[in-house]
C-alpha cells in the first residue's frame, strides 16, 4: 500500500503515540480520529496494562515498550511519531526516527539545550523525513487574529509586552523532580517566549531573570515562580512571569503607540481564548470559537507530510525558544543581564494556518493523572 495508508478517496498519516502521559491521553489521542488525515496505529509505553486498555480504547493494533522502539521505526506500520516524552528525551527519540525517515511531531520546548536542538536539526537535514515543534497555538484562530492585527499597524509602533502564566503544580509530578531540568522556566517558558518572538516578529538581544523559593510550596531546592524581561531590538521590552506556586492564570497584553490587546485566557486549551483590545479610544471584546488545539496542529502536519510541505513551526523555531532559556538560566545564576544567541528565523505564523476543528471532549486518562496540585486529572474541555 505504500508509506500513507490509503483510507477511502484520501489518505491517512499513521503515527506512533510515544509517551503516554497526561498530554497524550487527555488531549492529543482524542484529537486524532476527526483530522480527517491522521490515525493511531502504534503506542509507546513501559505499562503493559496502559497500552492494553489505551490499545482497546482506540482499536490500536500495535503497542512496544521503550526497548522496542527502534522495531516500531522499523515495523511499517507508521509514518510519523507524536513525541511527548519528558523534555531531556527528546532528542533520544527523535534522532533516530528521522534517521529512520519516520516523520517528527515534537512537544514543546524541542530539548532542554541548545546543543541536543542541534543533533535534532542535523538529523532533520540528514534525513527525508520532516519535523514539527508543537506550538499548538500557531493554529489557534485567537492567537493568529492577534498577529494579523499587529501586522496589519493597528496598534501603531510597539512599546511592550507583558504576560502572567500560573498554576498549582503537584511537586511530585515529574515536572518539579528532575533537578536542573525541572520547573516552570523549561515547562511554562516557551508559552511567553514563543508568543513575543511572534508578536514582535523578532529575536531578544538579552534577558534578566529573577526567581524565588515559596517555603511552603513544597518544591525544595527550585525556583517555583520566575520573572524575567527581555530586550529586544528598536526599544522593545517584555516581561513575563511564570510560576508553578500561583492560582491559575494565563493572560497577555501587547502596547503600541495606537492600541493594545489583552488575550486572558490567552495559552491554555479546553476554553475559549478572549481579547479585549483599546484602539484610540475605542474598546473591543471578542471571544474566538473553541477549538481543538491539538487535532488542528496534528492536521496541519499530516497536510505537509502528505502534499511535500514544510511546516511551521520548525526546529528552528525550536531552537530559537531554547536559546532565550538558555539566557534566562544563566541570568539567574549570574543575576545579570545575559546575551540571547540569535537564530536567524525566515518563517512566521500565517493566517492561512488556523485550523478550527471543534474542541474535543477529554476521556477518563488510564493510569496517569495531572500535573496540577491536589488534582488526579484536570478538567474536561
């Protein structure tokens, strides 16, 4: 039958689920079945009884464990990976899946330096397959409406931009227990980061970062709550502070010289997003549709692997997130301001990528709760 499957008058991208965690269950597997070009043929998973119940949940054939993996690349029953394992395992996947010519969908942040974003990017090069970072939001109509306005003038010369991203995490979930890999700097970063290089349609020149230890909160030896402010070229400043010892909350506000927009909530999915903007003197609300974050990002990857197209986000676009951690990281062991290394991007957000696929229900999760405080799964969209 060919490396695509043919399914009907269309064809179908089939992928590998490696990692079955949280993200997967709860909100990309759901996701899958109505793209339209995009199903599930093989899971990844040490848990037998994870890949037996999440097999049977969605009629999926083949499942392997970490050992395996290598004969999963190899078997022909997939086309693609959807890569959600923690972050300092990306690269160990992802190498040797574009070394096998199997496509790469990527959860964000792409690795946890700039070095392992590098072997990612050498293998891409090297190899026929292609590889997406996935910054679900660059498919959300809410956030690309945002850019297309900035783009467009109507906030005139931009000034700022400021952003508060939090919530109650569990410090025992795996995000809070892996030494100098962990907290919200690598987890919630990218959010911030990834939505004022896109907004400012630049790179920062520098960074200053300053966290702090709640007692109470449980962490022990880690910044729960960072803020940091980035420099970027023609005056422009942005600050945002990301926290793991917060109440919930996720918003950010653009200023020009005309106008401002406020997106709150402006990162997380199973919600609508909502803008408030002020232009002169006039005041617009404006809630977008709820949609399914994960399914258009999914679709979006199957088309560019099924019509020869290169996606965007790219391991570029990656490695340019990485690098401003980087800087944040050492900032705040040096408490100064530290240089951005500078990746050259060519290509942004466009307003021909938003995907409106309705927002799907999350199932009961199978063996894995949240990362949230005091929570065994998070809500339902």
């Amino acid at each position: 039958m060919g490396l695509l499957e043919v399914v009907g008058l269309g064809r179908k991208v089939r992928y590998g689920i490696v990692a079955l965690g949280s993200i997967s269950q709860e909100a990309m597997m759901p996701g899958v079945e109505h793209t339209g070009n995009s199903k599930i043929t093989a899971l990844v998973t040490d848990d037998p009884e994870k890949a037996k119940q999440l097999a049977k949940m969605y009629d999926v054939e083949h499942t392997f464990s970490y050992a395996e993996y290598p004969q999963m690349l190899y078997s022909g029953e997939i086309d693609a990976i959807y890569l959600a394992t923690p972050n300092w395992r990306h690269a160990e996947f992802a190498v040797p899946a574009l070394e096998a010519g199997i496509h790469v969908l990527v959860e964000k942040p792409l690795e946890v330096s700039s070095e392992q974003c590098e072997r990612i990017l050498e293998a891409e090069k090297r190899s026929s397959a292609k590889l997406m970072v996935a910054y679900r939001l660059h498919f959300e109509p809410g956030t690309v409406d945002t850019i297309e306005r900035v783009r467009s003038g109507e906030l005139g010369d931009l000034v700022y931009f400021n952003s508060s991203f939090s919530q109650m995490v569990d410090p025992a979930n795996h995000r809070a227990q892996s030494g100098v890999l962990a907290g919200p700097v690598l987890d919630m970063g990218p959010y911030p980061i990834n939505a004022v290089r896109n907004i400012f349609e630049d790179e920062p020149t520098e960074a200053l970062a300053v966290g702090v230890r709640h007692p109470d909160s449980g962490f022990g030896d880690l910044d729960d709550t960072v803020s940091v402010t980035l420099r970027f070229p023609k005056n422009r400043l942005a600050q945002f502070t990301i926290s793991y010892y917060g109440n919930k909350l996720d918003a950010y506000t653009v200023v020009g010289t005309k106008g401002s927009i406020e997106m709150n909530p402006a990162y997380m999915y199973g919600k609508p997003l909502q803008s408030y903007s002020v232009i002169g003197q006039k005041e617009q609300e404006e809630s977008y549709k709820d949609t399914d974050h994960f399914g258009g990002e999914m679709k979006y990857f199957s088309d560019c692997i099924l019509h020869g197209k290169d996606p965007e986000p790219d391991a570029l676009e990656g490695l340019a997130d990485v690098r401003v951690i980087e800087a944040i990281h050492r900032s705040l062991t040096s408490a100064q301001w530290e240089r951005v290394d500078r990746v050259e991007i060519t290509r942004r957000i466009r307003k021909n990528q938003v995907e409106t696929l309705s927002a799907q229900k999350s199932p009961e999760m199978i063996k894995t709760s949240s990362p949230a405080r005091g929570q065994e799964k998070t809500p339902k969209n």
